[in-house]
C-alpha cells in the first residue's frame, strides 16, 4: 500500500518537472529530456 503511494507521487513529480523544464527558454539543451518524458507519459496512458 505505502509503495503504491510513492511511486504514485513519484510518477506526478517526474511529470511536473517535465513540464517545469518544457517551460524553461532554452529548448535546445532541454529537448532530448523532454521528449524522453514525454514517451514515458505515453507509455504510463496505454
């Protein structure tokens, strides 16, 4: 139960810090990054 919870919460931390440096202006150091979150977030939806 308590492990459910925190990978849960680790899930949602990964995320926002996606977004965070999605937001940041330097697309071109962060990119990589964020298109490796962004397939590990379509992974976790199918």
């Amino acid at each position: 139960r308590e492990t459910e919870e925190k990978e849960t919460a680790e899930i949602i931390f990964q995320i926002y810090k996606a977004i965070k440096e999605s937001e940041k202006p330097v697309p071109e150091r962060r990119g990589p990054s964020n298109w490796v979150m962004s397939e590990r977030l379509k992974m976790f939806e199918e």
